[in-house]
C-alpha cells in the first residue's frame, strides 16, 4: 500500500511518500531512504528510490522515501543544514503514524543523503540503526571549494538552487556545509548499529571515505565493499542485497 505523507518544513512542502506492507500485521519495521545529490539527468530505465522501496517495503518492512529541498516536486534550494531539517521533519512524522513501530525505525542514507543520515542519527535518539551507502565523510569539496561561485553554478544547472536570490548569504550557506560533518558526528552513534557500504572503484565519492567513517565509528559497526565502480548503490545487486540482510538482522 502506498500513501503520500507529505511534509511542511521550514515553510516549504516536502514531497514523501509511505510503502506499507500487505498481508502483515503492524506495526511495522521501518526505514527512511534518504537520496544524494540529483545528477540533473534522467535514466528512463531507472526506478530510482521507489523501486529501491517497493523492494524493501516486499520484505516486509514500512519505507518513506521522500525529496530533500530543492529537489524533485519538493520547495526550497539545495542546503546541508535545511536537508538536516528536512530528515528530523521526516521522523517526526513517521513515528506519529500508526502502522509503525516507532522501536524499530533506522534510517538508510545515500551519498550526500548518507552523510546527513549519520549527522542526524548522532543526534537522534529515536533512530536505532544507520545504513550509509557510498557516504562522504564530509562536505570539504563544497565548503572549501576554491570558487564557490563555480559550485553554485554546478547546483543552478542540474536544478537544485532554483531562486536567483538564493544562498541570502554565501559564508553562511558554505558554513552548513562544515557543520555537517559525518566523521565528526559519527562516534556519537555507538552503541547503535552503523553499516556503511561502498564501491571498490567509486568514482564520485573515494573508498577512502568510508573507511575513515568505519575508523571513526563506536561499535557495532560494519564496513561492506562491493565490488565495482557505482556510485549510486541503490542500483547495486550486491548492495542492496547487503542492505537488506542488515535491516532485516537489526529491526526484526
């Protein structure tokens, strides 16, 4: 079953939606899919986080899956800071639904959505277990860009800073991007569970992230590598598969 839920966060509509199991009795093991950063072109054979949610959701599991700011059908612009806002605003409403069970809700992030996963996990104690897929241990490319007027150009070209006015003030929107910090955040998990999953050959975000995330993080936690060069992992059997195994492990 599938429902909207949408959110409204910082006076902007979210866009979300809730899969709920058929055939099961509730409350449900639940997972919040939270994306990275939108390429800004579309694969007419890929389908994308539904798909990835439907999988789950066939598992048994409840899933949300929603559109941070400044993405999709959703308001606002892309910012680290809002994007965290928009997570929090995520399990608020989650947790107030009553298919779910609210002790057993883990979040599963991917890319720049598995980097604020982590950051909002450390602070969040009503998230019991963390998956990042292919997660930067932080933000440095954007913050300390050399130009990042550049930066800011790259965003209004795929779509997702789309007010001309926006960021209001350039130090402050760069300075979000240094608060978020997924190797700074990441000790405070423990002893909640983390898995963090990524591509041998990533050509997006290094290896090297994730093993600065798994060295940083409390116990229990798991550092799987996948064979390969994707990026995106929800496209990854191996992955996904890993993934699975691991809700299924620390939410039943």
């Amino acid at each position: 079953m599938l429902k909207d839920l949408d959110l409204i966060v910082d006076g902007l509509n979210i866009r979300g939606q809730l899969y709920l199991p058929v055939d099961t009795k509730h409350p449900f093991p639940t997972v919040i899919l939270c994306h990275g950063v939108p390429s800004g072109t579309a694969d007419p054979t890929d389908g994308g986080y539904p798909l990835l949610a439907k999988t789950i959701c066939d598992k048994g599991f409840a899933v949300y899956i929603f559109r941070f700011r400044g993405t999709g059908e959703s308001q606002g612009n892309f910012d680290a800071l809002g994007w965290t806002h928009d997570l929090i605003a995520a399990i608020d409403a989650v947790s107030q639904q009553p298919q779910i069970d609210k002790k057993r809700l883990a979040v599963v992030g991917f890319s720049a959505g598995a980097a604020v996963s982590l950051f909002v996990t450390a602070q969040d104690r009503r998230v019991v277990a963390v998956a990042a897929c292919a997660s930067p241990a932080n933000f440095s490319s954007i913050s300390e860009s050399a130009n990042p007027q550049i930066t800011l150009h790259y965003f209004r070209k795929v779509g997702i800073i789309r007010d001309s006015a926006f960021p209001p003030s350039l130090e402050d929107w760069l300075a979000g991007f240094r608060a978020v910090n997924a190797l700074k955040a990441i000790p405070a998990i423990s002893p909640r569970p983390v898995l963090l999953i990524h591509a041998a050959d990533d050509p997006v975000v290094p290896l090297s992230s994730s093993e600065k995330l798994y060295q940083a993080a409390g116990e229990p936690r798991q550092l799987i590598v996948v064979e390969g060069s994707e990026h995106r992992l929800r496209r990854s059997e191996a992955a996904v598969d890993s993934l699975i195994h691991w809700l299924k492990a620390h939410l039943n």
